[in-house]
C-alpha cells in the first residue's frame, strides 16, 4: 500500500501518473531514446528533435581537411580579389615629375628630372632604380603571377576538370560558387569575369600617371567595351540580371563621361557657377537615381509572389498553432472541471447526509474554482472551495452525517 501511494501520484490535471517510470536509475529509457532533460505538459520527457544539415554541414562530412582548406582559401582570394591585383600593380605605377627638357622659364630648378619617373607608393624612390629595382620589382613581378593570374587561372582549370559533372551535388556544394549564376554553356564565365576587373583596376592605377581627361576616356571606353560583350553573349542564367548588369556599365560609363564637363582642360571644362554646370550635376544625379529605382522596383517585382507564398504559409501555419493551442486549452479546462465534478459527487456520496442546499453550494464552489489556474490539483481545489467560513460549517456538517451513518449502520 505505501509503495503504491509513493509510486503513484496525480499530474496537474488529477490524472495518476507513475513517477518511477521517469527516474534517473531507469537505464531501459535512456538506452532506447533520446531526451533533452525537459518535460511536456502531462509530465513525460521530450525527445531531441534531430537538427536538419546544412550545406556546410555536408561539406563537412564528404570533404577532406585540405580539401576544405582550399575552399576557404578560394573563396578569400575571390573576395579579395580587386584588392590583391590592385596591391600588386601599383607596384608598377610611376609618374613623372619634372621634365629638364622642357623650355620653361627655370629649368634649372627641375630636380626631379628622372626618365621613368617616381614611384607613386613613395615619391622619394625613382622607378626602376635603387631599392625599387632590387626588392620591390621581383616582389611585384611575383604578386602578379600568384594574385592576378593565379585566381582566374585556376578557376578556369577546376571548371574544366569537372564539367562533365557539374550537376552532381558533390561538385555543386564545392565549386558551386564558379559556375552556378551562368548558363551551362558558359560555365567557364568566372574568369572571364576576374578578367574584366583586372581591366578596370589596370586602368584605376595607371590611370594617376596620364591626365585626368585621359584617364576618364580610358575608363569609359574599357565600360562600355564590357557592357557590350556581356550584353551580346548574356552568360548569366536569368535575363534580368543582364539588363540589371547592362544597365549598370552603361549608368557607370554615362557617369563618367559627363564627369568630363568639368575636367579642367582649356575650352572643354564648365565654370562651377555656370548654367550647363548646374544641368550637368542634376542630369548626374537623376541617372544614378533612376538606375537605383529601377533596381529597387525589378527587385521588389520578382520577389513579390514568394513573399506572398510565404506570407500565405505562415498565416496558415499561425492559424493551425492557434487552433492546437485554443484546443489543448480547452482540453485541460474540461479535464479539470470533470475531475472536479467526479471528486465532489463521490465525496457526497460518502458524506450522505448532507442537504441539497448544502450540496448546491457546494458543487457551485468546486466548479467556480475548476477554472481557476493552471496549476491547482484535485486537494488543492477541493481545499480551495472550503476555505471560508460557510464552507468549514458545510464541512462539519458532512462530518457529523458520515458520523452519524456509521454509528446507526452499527447499531443496525
């Protein structure tokens, strides 16, 4: 009798539960399963949900330690790509300062006078000569072939060695990045595309050692040129991001060329406080502004009818959480109100004696408490209900019946 009363026991909702079952010394269960340490509602340990892989995840399982290596180091040569190459030019890069040639008023004073001009990373050191001849140009020499051909180069050759199993997902998950945007029949465009940069920063840093009007020809020529061939191969899967991309080159080159109106050259440079100034800076400001909005609107366009799916998908989702909550809710408030029920209807039938009026007020007290928290027991309700004055006196009351009952059941 008293290793049941341990054992058992009533959860919140007054039904028994068997507590042994959920001991730590029981090794059967956590042999068999899996459990996170917690509990449910009804008091029985919840399962780990098993966690969904990721891509890296795979990754992680199908690839070696130095293949993985090399996938970092790809991806950081990709990112820094612009950066690297523009590092390893500049160590070319030199500008002339002065010209002892020239027939200018004190050509005499023109000290820095040396043919190849000065570095522009240091103005103190002449190109090609010195410390620049001795360290600085193998060290430029070698940057260039690791960092400006090395990517594009290598890239080309992994696309090469697996094109006739791009679409596996081994491949996809590694070298995915390379070729996943372009057109199957372009899958070597990625270095095409590292080619193109290396153009426009080869322009970037040779560019500072010619004139500004120069230069700004220069980059709008090399814009346009590669606006036309990606507009005319159009490499990339979907239509749209070739317009987008298109566009792009073409607002740059616009840019560029308007920007020549205020180049200080004689009979070609705007004066800053002019009329064609003015129009020159709104008609600026209005092309960058509608590429923008173009883009916005194109974006917002394509992504609507996946918003709207989900949208629609976590409304329903929401509305079925809401049901299951609302029924759960009720499911227990009903439970406790019937336990109640069950409870005073066997108390009165043991306690007999009792008058209806008592057994009305009574049965209203447990059922106005059945609603009360979440957290209250079958005693603890029932104590509840007989917490004041009238509800002690109808307790004595049925005590004297039950009394009263047995002694005559004696006698009898």
């Amino acid at each position: 009798m008293s290793d049941s009363s341990h054992s058992s026991d009533y959860d919140e909702f007054g039904n028994p539960v068997d507590r042994r079952q959920f001991s730590s010394e029981d090794s059967g269960i956590s042999s068999r399963h899996s459990f996170d340490g917690s509990r449910d509602s009804s008091g029985n340990p919840r399962k780990k949900k098993k966690k969904k892989k990721t891509a890296l995840d795979y990754v992680d399982e199908v690839t070696s330690l130095p293949i993985q290596l090399l996938l970092v180091l790809m991806v950081s040569i990709f990112i820094l790509y612009p950066g690297l190459i523009y590092a390893s030019f500049s160590i070319f890069a030199c500008l002339p300062v002065d010209d002892s040639t020239s027939t200018t008023t004190y050509p005499t004073l023109q000290m820095s006078a040396w043919a190849h001009g000065y570095w522009v990373r240091n103005m103190d050191q002449p190109c090609y000569h010195g410390q620049h001849q001795r360290y600085w140009l193998p060290l430029g020499v070698a940057s260039v072939l690791v960092f400006c051909v090395g990517p594009p180069l290598g890239s080309l050759i992994v696309v090469l060695r697996n094109r006739n199993k791009l679409d596996e997902l081994n491949t996809l998950m590694m070298f995915g990045f390379l070729y996943k945007r372009y057109r199957s029949s372009y899958y070597f465009w990625e270095t095409m595309i590292q080619m193109q940069t290396t153009f426009l920063v080869l322009v970037d840093v040779f560019g500072r050692t010619v004139t500004a009007f120069q230069q700004s020809l220069t980059l709008a020529l090399v814009l346009l040129v590669i606006s036309v061939v990606n507009m005319v191969v159009a490499p990339l899967q979907h239509r749209i991001m070739t317009i987008l991309e298109f566009l792009s080159l073409i607002t740059l080159a616009m840019t560029v060329c308007l920007g020549l109106f205020f180049v200080d050259v004689p009979g070609a440079a705007l004066q800053s406080d002019s009329m064609g100034s003015n129009v020159v800076g709104v008609m600026v400001v209005l092309l960058n502004v509608g590429f923008v909005t173009f883009v916005l609107y194109t974006t917002f366009k394509t992504a609507l009818p996946k918003l709207q799916t989900f949208a629609r998908r976590d409304w329903k989702r929401s509305r079925l959480r809401f049901a299951r909550r609302t029924q759960r809710w009720i499911k227990r408030n009903l439970t406790q109100r019937i336990h109640h029920s069950k409870v005073f209807v066997s108390r009165v039938a043991t306690e007999g004696s009792w008058s209806i009026k008592t057994m009305s007020k009574s049965f209203s007290r447990s059922l106005s408490g059945g609603f009360g928290g979440y957290g209250f027991g079958s005693e603890s309700m029932m104590t509840n209900s007989f917490q004041d004055d009238e509800g002690r006196q109808i307790e004595e009351e049925g005590r004297k019946g039950s009394s009263f009952l047995s002694r005559w059941w004696k006698k009898e």
